[in-house]
C-alpha cells in the first residue's frame, strides 16, 4: 500500500517472484469510470473508490478461499479503506511503502505507461493515513533499490 510512485508494483512483482504466491494489480480492478477520471487529472473520491475497494476486497477473500497467500497492490490510503479490505474476518497484512515526496514527484515524471498523472501525487499525500500501531501492517522505506527494499520485506515477514 501507498500512494502512486512509492513503486507497489515493482515490489509486489519482486514478492510474487520470492513467494510464488498469487499477484493482482489493483489498478487493473478499477471501474473504467476511476481510470478516465485519474487519467483526465481528477482526483478519486471516497464514493468513486468504494466499488473498486469491494473488488480489491473481493479479489483477497477468493485468495483466502483457495488457501494461498495473495499479493494485492493497493493504495489503501485510508484506515476506512483497509477497513473494506479487512471486511469478513479477513487479515491482510499491510505493507505501507513509503519514500520522500520529491523522489515520488521524480518518480512520478519519469513513468512511463501508467493513466495516473503526476499532478494527482499532492490529492493523494493529503488524503494518506498511514497505518497505526493497531494495525496489521509494517512499515517500509522504498529509498533502496527495490532488490534491497524486497529483502527488507522478506526478512520483515519471516519474523512475523
């Protein structure tokens, strides 16, 4: 989790590679509506994120059904979001990438391929609640290489 540019899916597809678990791309799940809306450089409200949230949540409760871990990247900016994604007794284990806002602007102007604008970065900073103390989740800095940043993560969950 975390916002655009924090590099989700650089570190889920590291973690897939590690794990051989189950990988979905969240931004794949969004409405058609969301993605012409980001892509038009509209930022995303609570109402346009609750179906995609639901199919996020969808998504993880099928991985739990089939008794496989399960990659999701997703912003999950707010305690309300991963509240959805915790729904019916699910537990996900967060991982909240996190890195300075000038190396996510950096990041942001150089992708290339992606429908989120950069200039939508500063709507999802404001809207950001990382995850607190009571949360299942952990806390990681994507300043490293991501090789190094997945190693973190690794070792990270192997003292879960």
């Amino acid at each position: 989790m975390g916002v655009s540019g924090c590099g989700k899916t650089t570190v889920a597809e590291g973690l897939r590679n590690e794990l051989g678990w189950p990988f979905q791309e969240g931004d794949a799940l969004h409405p058609s509506a969301n993605v012409q809306k980001m892509a038009a450089g509209i930022p995303l409200n609570d109402e346009d994120r609750w179906p995609w949230l639901e199919h996020c949540h969808a998504w993880l409760a099928q991985c739990e059904q089939n008794g496989t871990g399960g990659i999701l990247t997703c912003s999950a900016l707010k305690r309300s979001y991963r509240d959805v994604l915790r729904r019916e007794g699910l537990n996900p284990l967060f991982i909240y990438l996190h890195v300075d806002q000038a190396v996510l602007a950096q990041r942001l102007q150089t992708r290339t391929g992606h429908y989120m604008p950069a200039s939508l970065l500063p709507s999802q900073l404001q809207t950001l609640e990382p995850p607190a103390a009571d949360e299942h989740a952990i806390s990681v800095s994507v300043a490293t290489p991501p090789p190094q940043t997945i190693a973190e993560i690794l070792s990270k969950l192997k003292s879960l």
